[in-house]
C-alpha cells in the first residue's frame, strides 16, 4: 500500500440493496474512470463521501473498504454527510455556484449565502475524516476538484508537515467572471496552502495567476509559475488527465465486447448499412447536447441522402437529478430527441423501414457495453460548451482498435489542444457541426486511419498512469506507476 491519500467528492464504489443484497457497483463519471486504475496500481486510500442508498449498511468501514469488490487493491474511507450539508455545500455551493461560474454560464449562477456555509461544513468533514487517516500513519495528500477547495487550507492548519496537492479538473475563469464570486479570496487563499495546484491546461493555470494578482497580496514567480503567500509556497503546473489507454484497447479486442457488438449493430440495423454515430455525456448543460441535437436536424435537412444510413447514438447519464435545473434539462433534451425522430423518420429510403434518426439510451451502460458502442461507432461528436478536458474523446480513441473511426471534438473542449486527429468544430456553429459530421462520413479509409493512428499513439504515451505520475511528483511525491504489469 502507499502512503497517499486520495480525497474527491465522488466515491469511486456503491453499495445498493438489490432483491435484499448488498451490491456494490462502480459509480459513472471521467474522475472515476480515471483514477480508479491510478489507484489500482498505486494503492493506498482514496477517501470519498459514502453517497450510496445503501452504503451505511456495509459492516467494518472505519479502517476502510477493501476495493475494487472483486480484486481488492486499495482501501476506500467514506465521509458520511447530513442530508443538509449535501444539499447546501454539495448541491448548493459546489454545483450551482463553482460548477457555472467556472464553466462561464453566469445566468445559471445562483448563489445563497447559507450554500457557502454548508459548503465549509462539507469541507470541515472531509477534513476530519483526512486527518484521522493521517494519525493512523504519514501520507501525502491528493485532493481533487472543485467541491473541496477549501480542504488544502483546513489540512495544513491541522498538519503543516503534510504534503497536499490539488488537482482541479473543471476550467478556471479569468478575473472578470471569478470577481463575481463573493468568497473569492477565501478560496484562493485555502488552495494557495497547497504545496502543489494542478490544472488541466496552462490556459487555466494562467487564468489563476491573473486571480492571485487581482485578489490577494501574493508574489508571483512567472518563469517558475510559483506562488508565495504568507510564507508557503505553491508550485503551479498544467497536467491534462489521461485514461488507461491499455485497459481500453484491451477491453475494446476481448469476446465480451465483441458479442454486445454483434447485438447492438443488429438492434440498430447495422447489417443493413447503417453507419454509426456516437455521443456519451452526463446531462449537464456544458456538454452542449442541445446544440449537438440542433446540428442533426440540420445535417439530416442538409444531407437528406444519409437518412436512413446514418443514426446517431446517444448515451445520456442523468446526473444531479435534485437540482431543477437539470430536471428541466433532462426534459427538454428528451422532447427535442422525440421532435427530430417523429420529423424524419418516414423520411428515409425504401428498405429502411424501422429506422431512427437517434437512439437515445438514457442511463448508466456497463463497461462492456460502452467500450462496444466506442469500438462500432464510425464517428464520435464531443460538442461540449466548455470542457476541462473530457475524457469521452480520449476512451473513444482508445478502443478504436480497428483505427478506422473519426473524433469530432469541440475546440472549447480542452482535450482539443491533445487529439490533433481530431476534427475540431465550434459548438455554437451548428451548420459547421452538421458539414463536419458528412465530411467524416465521406472521409476516406486512409486518412481516417491516419488520423486515429496519430491519436492513438499519442494516448498510448500519455495515459493515465504516466499523468498521476508526474503529477504527484511536482509535489515532490516519489512513485512508480510506469512499471510493466508483471515489474
């Protein structure tokens, strides 16, 4: 086991009660499919809040939950909330204050003053749960993401001697947008106590110097990107978070997935010739599903010769389902879905009958099935309005094993600045979108394979495990994550 602890909002297992049993499940979203193989590898603890319906119900957890169920290869410590503070620092401050203001969607800011207090009781607890974990043995801390801004502080004041880094996964703003948020300088100050902020991109990490000079009395170190603040300095680098890229491509060649590939393109009428196209999103307004839905009605308007052929495959993950926002987001991204297929759905040619524009599949999908819908997809649309980085572009690129698959990225995505293979769009422009949709689909096999060969072999020597590698060693953290399976 090592001796790092890894702290994020998200639990990486859940407990559910099915037919009166315990089962436990991975949970969905790019942090988790991330670091869980990190964690695999590495060891040690990942602390996390037990949101699971039947998480309290698991026995001996105060040492710990061995994880993965089947494979144990670490521990997991859950950090148990009130209801309150779930609602107020997690759902209130964290996802209706942070998430839009750094996403730049002000008109979905909406801040309560009681959001900040819940949002440092939340901190306060994962705090506890941190430091008892720390007087059962040293470690080095990893925080990670917007909802525990305030823990690197709450940690140092506790244990000066302990090494924290955060990684913050979401965009950061410029001066500008940040100075609209009331508690601006109370959270520069606790994730300047870092001994070491990562960001996704150097855009990012330059925004947050921008906010250190506007906002706190801090001297700034531009040619070694150092922060000094009250006598602690605060190492600031540009990580872009990976996946496993091996996992993946192995998943994407195994029989499982060849067999829920065989039945998927029959559901869908493959056989017959219809090509695939491909989105998987949670249902957050950053994602820009509605603009993707806008760009098909136009490309099928437009190209009326792919109707019939072409069907566009949407996996849509609910998430934070208690917020009103989403729920009416939820809504409106199903009716839209059911407009565009009642419009051209007895549009297409003879042969066809049975043929959807889009099948939504609305839902958490099995790893199996993922990588199968990655591996069959003939193109991939991320069209998100505002990305840290997503990781949907780069799963989709590592189980392309047949190479012959096209990424359509938006450019606000900021795995843009990576996957140079990549077809890169503007969101906002829905007509580029939908041209850029028939030009994958008329690209030729050569370049198609050049393309994804090219991508390829940039994930596969940046993958997840030479990322946490690097990033744990700006902060002076010695591991080995880059050892062969067998070393």
């Amino acid at each position: 086991m090592s001796n790092v602890i890894v702290v994020s909002n998200r639990e990486p297992y859940e407990h559910s009660s099915v037919n009166g049993r315990l089962v436990c499940q991975r949970t969905d979203g790019g942090l988790v499919s991330a670091l869980d193989p990190v964690l695999n590898r590495l060891g040690g603890t990942w602390v996390a809040w037990g949101s699971g319906a039947a998480d309290p119900e698991v026995s001996c957890q105060f040492d710990g939950l061995p994880v993965p169920p089947d494979a144990p290869a670490y521990h997991l410590r859950r950090v148990w909330l009130e209801p309150a503070v779930v609602k107020s620092g997690g759902q209130g401050y964290a996802n209706q204050v942070l998430w839009p203001l750094c996403h730049v969607t002000l008109d979905r800011v909406s801040y309560r003053k009681a959001f900040w207090a819940g949002y440092k009781a939340l901190s306060r607890r994962f705090a506890n749960t941190v430091l008892d974990e720390l007087r059962k043995r040293p470690a080095s801390v990893w925080v990670h993401d917007y909802h525990l801004g305030l823990l690197p502080a709450l940690i140092k004041q506790q244990s000066p001697e302990t090494t924290v880094c955060h990684f913050w996964h979401i965009p950061w703003p410029g001066p500008d947008v940040f100075r609209i948020l009331p508690e601006r300088r109370e959270l520069l100050e606790s994730l300047l106590a870092s001994d070491c902020l990562t960001f996704q991109t150097s855009f990012c990490a330059t925004a947050f110097v921008d906010c250190v000079k506007e906002f706190v009395d801090a001297s700034v170190d531009l040619s070694k990107m150092v922060v000094l603040y009250r006598g602690h300095e605060t190492r600031l680098t540009a990580r872009a978070i990976s996946v496993s890229f091996d996992m993946f491509s192995n998943l994407a060649k195994s029989a499982e997935v060849e067999d829920v590939m065989a039945r998927a393109q029959r559901r869908l009428g493959v056989p017959r010739g219809v090509r695939i196209g491909l989105g998987v999103d949670r249902l957050d307004y950053t994602k820009g599903l509605m603009k993707r839905l806008w760009a098909l009605r136009d490309f099928f308007d437009r190209y009326p010769q792919y109707r019939g052929t072409f069907t566009f495959l949407q996996v849509a993950i609910p998430t934070r389902n208690q917020v009103e926002v989403y729920r009416q987001y939820q809504d409106l991204i199903r009716m839209t879905v059911r407009e565009i297929n009642e419009r051209f759905e007895g549009s297409q040619e003879e042969g066809s009958k049975g043929w959807k524009p889009i099948e939504y599949i609305e839902g958490r999908v099995t790893p199996h099935t993922l990588t199968a819908y990655y591996r069959m997809a003939d193109l991939a649309l991320v069209s998100s309005v505002y990305d840290g980085m997503n990781l949907v572009a780069k799963e989709y690129v590592a189980s392309q094993v047949d190479e012959t698959g096209v990424l359509i990225l938006s450019h606000l995505a900021g795995v843009a600045e990576e996957l140079k293979g990549a077809l890169v769009v503007n969101p906002y422009d829905q007509e580029g979108m939908a041209d850029s949709i028939a030009r994958a689909l008329a690209m030729p096999e050569n370049e198609r394979r050049e393309r994804m060969q090219l991508m390829r072999d940039h994930l596969s020597r940046h993958d997840i495990y030479q990322w946490a590698e690097r990033c744990l060693r700006d902060a002076d953290i010695e591991v080995d994550l880059l050892q062969s399976v067998t070393g």
